[in-house]
C-alpha cells in the first residue's frame, strides 16, 4: 500500500469562494489568481475550479500557456510581466496579458512594436504602479509619463491602471496604512481614463466598499485561507485542500523519556505519543513547534517533540481508542490551515503553496 499520507482537493469550495469574492465586489469583474500552481491545489484543478472567473492571473508565462493548451479561452494575466522580448512573442502566440512595471519592459516593446503590429498584435496591458510597497512598478510622480510612453506604442491595446497592497490586512498600519497606498493611486493616476484593478483577498474582503476596482486579483481566498486579520471560517471561506495521513505507531512511554530529533520533548508523566506519516518531506513546516494542534479520528490533540523529515509525533494520551491505522488531519477540514500556519510562525500560503510533489493527491 502507498504511504497513507494524501492531499484531498475540494474543487467544489474553489467554486464557492470565487462565488463569495464575486458577491463582495459586484460590478467588479474578476482574475483567479492561480500562480504557483493554483497556490499547491494544481494548475488544472484551479482552472476547474475558476472557471466562473473573468480570467485567471499568474506569475509563470509557461503555466500561461497550459492553461491555454488545457483549453482555457478568457483573459490570461501575467502578474509580473514579460522577463524578456521573447515572452512577448509568446503573449501574441496565445493572447496573453501583462502587467507592465519597470522601463526595461517599456523598452522591450518598443523595440518589437513593428514587428508585433505588423501581426496585428494588440497587447492588453497592467500598467502598474508602485504605490508603496515597493517591490514592482512606477512611482506615482513617474506613472503619468509611463503611461503615455505606454499609450503611444503601437501594438498596446488597453492599458489597465494597477497597484498591489503591503498591508491590506492591516488598516491601521503605522508605516503604510492602505489609505495611503489609494491615496498615492489617485494621485499617481489622476486624469488618466480605463480600468483600475487593486484589491488582493484582503482588499476584498475587508476593504471592498471603499475601493474602486474594474477588476478584482483574489488569491488566497479563493483556496479558503485567510488574507489575515479574522479567520477565513468567519469570512464564509470554504478550504480547498486537506492534508491527511495516518497513525503508522504508537510508543508508550514513562516520565523522563524523550521524544524525536533533539530530544527536544521529555514526558513528566506516562504518555502514549503516536506516529504520523507527515514530515518536513511532505511540505510540513519543521518549524512547527510543541503544541501544534493537528486531529485524530477528529479529535484535537496537538504535536510533540521535532517534525522529521518522514515523519511527526502527537500526544495520545487523552485518545485511548486511537491506534495504529486512525486518521490524522494535518490541515484543511476541521483544521484550519492557518492555524497550523500561525503556530509554526508563518502563513497558510506558505504551506499550501510548499505541499511536496511527493504527496499523493485526489479529489474530493
Ligand atoms: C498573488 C497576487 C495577488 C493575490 O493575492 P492574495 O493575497 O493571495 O489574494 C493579487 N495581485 C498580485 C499582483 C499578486 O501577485
């Protein structure tokens, strides 16, 4: 038999919270944000599940073309652009769009545009702007000028106006509250017409009242993880994948006695720890420590000692009827995943993002 570990996808939530992100920006059209291979859940199977989207958006030009090759005929956004001109040829071989952020690209298709519209290539295009967190995009004292510069190349379609937040989960945010990214938006776009695309997960769930998007770019939420602040329950989110194995053994053990890698947990107590078949290997953050909550036949009970790499330990000393063969439930129905994230000191996407290509998965 394969080792009991297993990824179970729920395709049918995927539809759900894209239908819960559609109803929290009406009028708003919609990207399934999918890079990252549909963040852990697969390429196809996010596709399936986004098929109710307005387009779907990612960050890997050959993904792009998969999904194109998978069948997929609305819009394909390339968050991050083009990397070079020769991805621009692949966006006019099979009709992609792009964001726009840095003056290399600006060049790039200035350098092809005669070649592109000779071809009758009519780019549809992000123009985006750094509005604070600077990573990608033109500053807003910049953007006006990037925008004409953009405008007059001849093989450019529409130019949508885009920014990402920092810290949309966090109003309040001393450094760089969200107000201020809209505000330096506004300021970096005035005067501009076309469409505008802001809101991550966070901005939709949290903020969508108060910002103006033509089109919306969830992600997380779309997979039933939490952007932040309440959990993703609280937010009607449905999770998409649950991570579960098996007890593969059971040690019972006396005071004194030290469990796993380090012998970083010692029993004052007798106890009796069962052995998953869940490790590091699997895409389980080592990080996790002591008191990581996980369920047993669907009951709670939580880690003990380090994760390894095959494997992780769990206190059954409450759960007399565990045994050998019982359920373990890592993360996903019933375990919110980012629980497991926040106890291992990270986020849910990380570790739905890090499921190991070794872990079996199905369906369901
Ligand atoms: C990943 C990404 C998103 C989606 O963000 P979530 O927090 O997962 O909703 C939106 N926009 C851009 C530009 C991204 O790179």
């Amino acid at each position: 038999m394969p080792r009991p570990i297993v990824a179970t996808i729920h395709v049918d939530s995927m539809k759900h919270n894209l239908a819960l992100a559609k109803a929290n920006a009406p009028g708003a059209k919609a990207w399934g944000v999918l890079k990252a291979n549909g963040y852990g859940h697969g390429l196809e199977r996010a596709m399936r599940g986004f098929a109710d989207a307005d387009g779907l958006a990612l960050v890997e030009v050959d993904n792009a073309v998969r999904l194109r090759e998978m069948g997929w005929n609305k819009p394909i956004l390339l968050l991050e652009g083009y990397f070079d001109p020769a991805d621009l040829e692949t966006m006019a071989d099979y009709g992609l769009q792009a964001a726009v952020h840095c003056k290399e690209q600006l060049e790039w298709l200035e350098a092809k545009q005669a070649d592109l519209s000779a071809r009758g290539v009519q780019f549809d295009l992000h123009l985006k702007m750094n509005s604070g967190m600077n990573r990608l995009g033109f500053m807003p004292d910049a953007y006006a000028a990037a925008h004409a510069r953009l405008s007059a190349i001849s093989c450019v379609g529409s130019i949508t106006m885009i920014t990402h937040f920092a810290n949309a989960d966090d109003a309040e945010h001393p450094l760089l509250p969200i107000a201020e990214q809209v505000r330096r938006f506004e300021q970096g776009t005035a005067g501009l017409a076309g469409s505008r695309s802001l809101s991550n997960s966070a901005g939709v769930l949290m903020h969508q009242k108060t910002l103006r998007n033509d089109w919306i770019r969830p992600g997380i939420m779309l997979y039933g993880g939490t952007p932040g602040g309440v959990t993703a329950e609280s937010f009607g989110l449905q999770p998409c994948m649950t991570l579960s194995s098996e007890i593969i053994g059971i040690q019972n053990i006396v005071a004194g006695d030290v469990v796993g890698y380090g012998s970083r947990f010692q029993a004052e107590g007798p106890m009796r720890i069962g052995v998953v078949a869940c490790g590091y290997a699997d895409g389980y953050p080592r990080s996790a420590p002591m008191g990581t909550p996980a369920l047993v036949d669907g009951v709670r009970t939580q880690l003990v000692g380090r994760v390894s790499m095959d494997m992780l330990t769990v206190d059954l000393t409450d759960l007399p009827s565990a045994r050998v063969g019982s359920k373990v439930t890592l993360w996903g129905q019933g375990m919110p995943v980012d629980e497991v994230a926040t106890a291992a000191g990270t986020i849910g996407y990380e570790l739905m993002c890090a499921l190991a290509q070794r872990v079996p998965v199905v369906e369901g």
